[in-house]
C-alpha cells in the first residue's frame, strides 16, 4: 500500500482511515475506543487492534494521528503550536508516538489568545486544514464549540464555548433536568428558547426561564430539551458575533447539530455552510502528512 495511515483519536471515539498517496480514501474503520476507554494508558494496543493489519502492509506506512491521543492524558503529549498556524507549521510540529514497531506521529494541538483569555484545541485544528483554509470564519459545534477565524491560509486565532457540556450539565444535574424528558428535536422550541436568549437578563437568568417556561408559559416536557439547546446556542453566537463579527460563518461537523447551528445563524441574520466534520478530519490529515513529507508514493 502507498499512502498513509490517518486516524482521529478523540475522547469517546477512534476513526480510522486508509488514505493513498493520491488522497483516495481507500478503507475506512471507527471503534468506541476513545482515551475514556483505554484502559492501563494501553494506547500501543489499542492501535494495532484497529490498524495493525495496514501498518503490517509491505510499504510500512507511517501513522498520523490527531485528536486528544496528543493530549497530556494521551498516547504522548504533543506540543501546543501557536497561533498563527498553517498545515506546514502544525507538521513542523509532529510528535513521535513511542512504539518500536511502527512510525507513529501526533499532530500538535494549537493555542493562541482567544476572545477573553489563553485557549487551546486539539483535533479541530487539523479539520480547519481540512477545509482549505479559506479566508473567513469558521464554527465547529460540539461539547466545547471552537470558532476560529482563518486568514492567508493560517488559523490566526480561536474561542471556545462550553456549550454542549453546559446543556449536558444542566439537563443531567440540575432542577432543569426535572422539567425534561428524552425526546425528539423540536424545532418549534428551539425557535423559543433561541427567541429568549434576545430578551434582558443574560445567560444565567435565561437558564432559570427554561424552569419557569415549564411552570407558567406551558413549555412541555419533551420540548424543553430543544427549549435549552436553542437558548444556549443563541447565547454561543452572540457571543461569537461580539467577538469576530462573522457575516458568513462555515460549519464544520454533521448531523442534527450543524442543521441546528445553520437554523440559528439564520435567525441571528448570518449566513451559513456546511463542511462534513469526518471528511475535514481526514483531507487535514491527509494535508499534514503532505506538508511533512510523511506520504509514501
């Protein structure tokens, strides 16, 4: 086999991917074998359970990794690079994973100085890679939403919000989670609680409202989940709009939640697009490893 072998480890997931020297996706394998489910720091087996069948390939291709397997709870800590950052300057900054029978590099997480303080990614920098790095400004929604803004090909600086654990937080762990039940996406309520977040009293009134909307506006259990989704998304980019001022904004993931943040630039009069978060994993990988000269033809 020519090419390399890309793999984006995060917390709760491994995707691999088989890639050609040409950038064709050849093969493609994901496990729940995130850093939560290591067991022993066993990272070394981890990896030749999923992989080692193409790492034993004849050409011996090297590995690239991103995600938090780069984090001081990973594999093998990789230095932060600091904004601003290219693809050639994120591979200038490859760790070596310690394994004696493979070539193994981590790409570096990135940091910089964000909206209010020091922050920092490690996996999102490479799907920026992935999307080309075209001028503008990028969200890329999850447990903790990174919007990034990219100009002349590099990462100039980023923000991260806290909102998806903030909404796993307060639907697990609060008085707002007695309000609730498990249910399907309720557009209708996402539209309110999105509407809420425009009226005084900030975030941490607003989040009150959910309880009280139950109580006295007729808000219904099945619908308050979508109710404080749209709240906080609401909030997220208002803040991020305060921040960097986006009049077109490319969302970089899939699923229900990048339709929901398309759904909620609009409504905060912003333009939206959509790029497939696995397919920009994979393409940014595959850039790093080009810039690093890792790819075997």
């Amino acid at each position: 086999m020519s090419g390399f072998v890309a793999l984006d480890w995060g917390t709760t997931n491994l995707r691999a991917f088989r890639i050609a020297a040409d950038g064709t996706m050849l093969d493609r394998r994901e496990r729940p074998l995130g850093l939560q489910a290591i067991k022993n720091a066993n990272f070394a087996g981890a990896f030749r359970d999923v992989v080692g069948d193409w790492m034993n390939d004849p050409a011996r291709p090297t590995a690239l990794m991103c995600g938090m397997v780069g984090s001081a709870q990973g594999w093998i800590e990789a230095p932060y690079a600091t904004c601003p950052a290219s693809a050639a300057e994120l591979a200038s900054g490859l760790a070596v994973a310690p394994d004696p029978h493979f070539d193994i590099r981590i790409v570096p997480g990135l940091r910089c100085q964000g909206a209010g303080g020091p922050d920092v990614m490690r996996g999102e920098e490479t799907q920026l890679v992935g999307t080309g790095l075209g001028d503008g400004v990028y969200c890329l929604p999850g447990t903790h939403s990174k919007w990034a803004i990219v100009e002349g090909g590099r990462i100039q600086r980023f923000a991260t919000f806290m909102t998806g654990e903030l909404f796993a937080t307060a639907r697990k762990h609060t008085i707002l989670g007695r309000s609730m039940v498990d249910a399907t996406h309720d557009p209708s309520a996402f539209a309110k609680g999105f509407v809420r977040a425009q009226a005084p009293g900030g975030l941490l009134n607003h989040l009150f409202m959910v309880r009280t909307s139950a109580l006295l506006e007729g808000l219904k259990p099945a619908e308050a989940p979508s109710y404080l989704s749209g709240l906080l998304i609401a909030h997220e980019i208002a803040a991020a709009k305060e921040w960097c001022k986006p009049t077109r904004v490319v969302v970089v993931g899939a699923g229900p939640l990048v339709q929901n943040y398309a759904v909620a630039l609009a409504m905060a009069n912003v333009e939206a697009a959509a790029v497939n978060g696995e397919h920009a994993s994979a393409a940014g990988l595959y850039a790093i490893a080009n810039a690093a000269g890792l790819l075997k033809r």
